[in-house]
C-alpha cells in the first residue's frame, strides 16, 4: 500500500469517524491485529509439531543443453 493510499483512508476515517473516536478505534484495531498474529503464530506452531517441515531436497541438475549428452554422475 502506498502511502498515498493511508492519507486517503486516514482522511476519509477522519470525516466518518470524527477525531475523538479515531485514536479509540486504533487501538482496537491494533489490538485485533496482535492478537490475529498471536493466533496464527501459535497454529502454525501446532502443525509444525503434529507435522514437522520436510528438509529440503537437492536442486535437480540442469538439463543438457542441446547435442549434448547428459552423463551420469
């Protein structure tokens, strides 16, 4: 999001909400977000127990380029 995108919808919650509310309703949404975060924090870490992440494999080797063979190493 650019910041031209937040002046407008700090503007425009501004004129909807009136200054007195904003700072309220910030907070809020902060605190929502924390807690959002918290949560899927805390999910992932459940799944990763139930089901830990495989290692990673090897790269594949890069095909043979055109009239070339491909040995076997």
């Amino acid at each position: 999001m650019g910041i031209w995108e937040v002046v407008v919808i700090v503007v425009v919650a501004l004129i909807a909400l009136g200054p007195r509310r904003l700072p309220e309703l910030a907070r809020q949404a902060g605190r929502v977000i924390r807690e959002l975060r918290r949560t899927t924090h805390e999910l992932r870490q459940s799944l990763d127990e139930i089901d830990p992440p495989e290692e990673p494999r090897p790269a594949a080797k890069p095909p043979a380029a055109p009239g070339e063979e491909r040995r076997n190493e």
